[in-house]
C-alpha cells in the first residue's frame, strides 16, 4: 500500500461517501425547513396583506353603495389621512382615467390583483417599493385601487434568505469537515487492517489483528481473527498429515526397494520372484488402501452427493451383519465378542456408510482390546424425542482424556512409534460419518478406576426421518 493512500484513501471509502449523503439530506431538510419558515412568515405576512386589501375594498364599496363615488372619495381621504405608517396606497380613478383621490398616479387597465412598482425616495436614494394591489370597476366606470406596500415582507423575506445561506453554508462546511474526519479514521484503520493481512499473506500465520473496542472494525477483526486461527490450525493439520503419510509410505515404500532389490541380485529362482511378487503386490495394496481411506474421509466430510441418497435403513440389521463379520478376528484373539441389538431399530442415513463406521470402531475394539477379553456392541433405541444410540466397548488400556478430541485427526496414533498395524485414519472416519449424519461421538472410559479402563464409544445419532 503506498504512502499516498492512508492520506487520499477516505475519499474513496464507504464512510466518506456515507458522509456525503447525510450531508446531502441535511441540506435537503434546510432548504425545507427554510421552506417551511418562509410559508410561516413571508408568506402569513403576505396573505394578512391580501386579507387587509380585501377588508378596506369591502369597506369602501360599502362606502359607494351608501353615499355613491362622493362617498368613495371622502373614505379614500379620510384613510390616507389616518395612515402614519407610509404603506397604504389608494386610488379612485373616473372613466376616463383621471384621479379624483388617492396617492397613487394611475389604475390597472383592468380589474382584479395587481403587482405594482413604486418609487420611493429615501437617505440612500430613490428605490423601488412592491406594491399588492386590488383593482375593482366600480357602477359608473370609475375605477378603484386599494395596495399596501410589501417592502418589510420583502425586507423579511432577505433576512430569512441570508439566514438561509449562512445555515446552509455551515451545513455543507462541518458536512465536508466530519466526512474527512471520519473518512481519513476509516482508511487508517483499513489501512491497519491491510498491513496485518499482507503479512499474513506473507506467511506469518501467527499475526492476528488488533481489536480495541467493539465497533463494526472490532467486530470485523474479531471473525477475521477466528478465520485466522482456523487457518493455521488447518495448515499446521496439513503439515503433520503431510509429514504422516510420508512417514507411514516410507516404510512400505523401502520394504518394497529391499525385496525388489534383494530379488535381483540372488538370480532367484521364478518361484522366489513370484513369492516376491506376492509380496510386492501386499505392500502396492497397502499403500492403495491408505489412499483409497484419505479419499474417503475426504468425500465424507465434504458431503459431495452423499446426502442425497439417503433414507431410512434398518439399523439393527446393519449392527448384527457387522458383529457377525468381525467374530472370526475376536476369536482369533480369544476374545468374547457379545452384541446387544434389539430388532427394529430404524435409522436415516448412508447404510454402507453407517456400516463402514460401525466395522471401524469394532476393529479398533477388537484390535486394541485385551486378548482372552471381551468386545461388546450395544444398540438402543434412544429416549422419547432422540434417535438411535451405538455403544462399543472393549477392555484394553483406553484412551487418555488429554487425547480423547486428538485421536479423531488424521494419522493420529497413540503408539508414538507407529509399531502397531494400521494407519490412524479408523476414527477419523468415524468423525467424519458421524457428522454427515448429524450424529455424535463421544469417547469415555469403560471402567473407570481401573489401571486398564478400556474404551467406550458411544455414537448417537438424530430421530429417524418418518417413513
């Protein structure tokens, strides 16, 4: 980001155009206000005037039809007379044009209201007055004018349009001076913000961005923190899957070199190569299934196309096939494989994949268990409201509470040295089934107390859609 930019950058912000508008509005509700103050004043000063026109036309018509045109002059005069404020204006015109009373030089042509001009001399010279005027023909042909001069409704009416200004004015100015304000603090602390993530961007994972208060920035650095934590969680994830899987091919991969190698050299016999060959062909397996099983949890987690093939199965069906299938390999162990399954228990779901983390966790007990032991497999029903719940429990040395959220990640296996067959992707799996069934998994000791507590999993899943 240049140095330019924490200086010129507010102009371009949300902020600062924000600013404009309400500025924009606020000059909108002066000029009504303004509006509304000149309706109230010049304009209730301008309609009394009307109204004081109306009434003294109305007084000396009245005045006419008593006494007739004599009757019109003699009022005409007496009001001139009576004025000491220098604004009333009247004229009794005959047919012909020629004043017979009044101060004013001449008639409108025709009747009705009239805006008029007037002369007035003063200290600072002669200026023209706004004069309202009424004209009415009177019987005969004669006309009359009744006016009031408007100078002070004009003279309000400029003090109001300067007050106007000057308000105005001040708006746009403290407007302009606040969108600046608040503008050059919203590109400074984008600008703070930028920096953070180019150096995220530049690799240090670590940085995280400053949060002092709990304004919408705040609020914003907060989610964005939270993203950042994840991300570095993941990528330190993805380091050690990584460093896993090159730790776990490793051994395959070399064995299979020794053996090709080995094979080679003694010129074996065809029998020896085929028995190498077998070999190869077990360690090439291997290895496919180990990926095979990322792919897997991949697609699992993902959910891509999996939800939609789902519907209701009959889970203890699926809990007897999958007890049945791995009684050989408890036996082989001398181990007392018992399985607790009532019929009818409904689930909704992947039916191969509910059945391949069922056969996961019976592995894991069966494998893990003590030999001459007991592997044991429970499905209930669930309380009034809930779904199914699957309980695997074994007898052999269990899983620390300190691991017991570490041993659902990838390649994660407790045996440090990785001695022990398999590849610490069984649970993983499990997790990742379990979540795209909305079910839960939860790790507990069997016996608790005991110096081998054993393992209890206990997966529950949601109520069965209805059939």
């Amino acid at each position: 980001m240049s140095a330019e930019a924490p200086r010129l950058g507010f102009l371009r912000t949300t902020a600062f155009r924000v600013t404009l508008l309400h500025l924009a509005l606020t000059l909108l509700g002066t000029l009504a206000l303004a509006a509304v103050v000149w309706w109230a004043t010049v304009g209730y000063a301008t309609r009394q005037a009307a109204q004081g026109i109306e009434r003294d036309t109305a007084v000396l018509l009245q005045a006419g039809a008593l006494s007739g045109l004599a009757g019109v002059r003699l009022s005409v005069e007496a009001r001139l007379a009576a004025d000491r404020s220098g604004l009333d204006h009247y004229l009794l015109a005959a047919p012909d044009g020629t004043r017979l009373a009044g101060n004013l030089a001449s008639a409108p042509r025709e009747p009705g209201w009239r805006s008029l001009g007037l002369e007035r001399r003063g200290a600072e010279g002669a200026a023209p007055a706004p004069l309202m005027a009424l004209a009415t023909r009177l019987p005969g042909g004669a006309v009359l004018v009744v006016a009031r001069d408007l100078s002070p409704v004009a003279q309000l009416e400029e003090r109001l349009l300067a007050a106007a200004g000057w308000v105005g004015g001040a708006a746009l100015l403290l407007g302009l001076l606040g969108g600046l304000v608040v503008g050059r603090g919203v590109a400074r602390r984008a600008a703070v913000m930028g920096a953070a993530l180019d150096r995220v961007q530049a690799g240090d994972l670590g940085r995280r961005l400053s949060v002092a208060g709990s304004d919408e920035f705040d609020r914003l650095a907060e989610r964005i923190n939270a993203t950042l934590d994840r991300l570095e969680s993941a990528m330190a994830a993805l380091r050690q899957v990584t460093d896993d899987i090159a730790h776990d091919l490793r051994t395959p991969l070399s064995r299979l070199r020794q053996r090709l190698e080995g094979a080679t050299r003694s010129g074996a016999s065809a029998e020896t190569w085929r028995a190498e060959a077998a070999v190869a062909i077990a360690e090439c397996d291997a290895i496919l299934d180990l990926f095979a099983a990322l792919l897997r949890i991949a697609q699992v987690e993902s959910g891509a196309g999996l939800r939609q093939g789902f519907g209701r199965f009959d889970l203890s069906a699926v809990a007897e096939s999958v007890t049945e299938a791995y009684a050989p390999l408890a036996e082989e162990r001398d181990q007392r494989l018992v399985a607790t399954v009532p019929p009818g228990v409904a689930g909704f779901g992947d039916r191969s994949l509910v059945a391949q983390m069922l056969a996961n966790l019976l592995e894991n007990a069966v494998r893990h268990g003590r030999a001459g032991g007991c592997v044991a497999l429970a499905l209930r029903s669930g309380p009034p409201g809930g779904g199914p719940e699957v309980t695997v429990e074994d007898d052999g040395p269990g899983i620390p509470a300190a691991e017991r959220e570490r041993v659902f990640g990838r390649f994660v296996r407790l045996d440090a040295a990785r001695a022990t067959p398999g590849s610490g992707l069984g649970l993983a799996l499990v997790r990742a089934v379990a979540g795209l069934h909305g079910a839960s998994v939860a790790l507990e000791d069997a016996r608790p107390g005991l110096p081998a507590p054993g393992l209890r999993v206990v997966v529950r899943f949601p109520p069965a859609a209805p059939a």
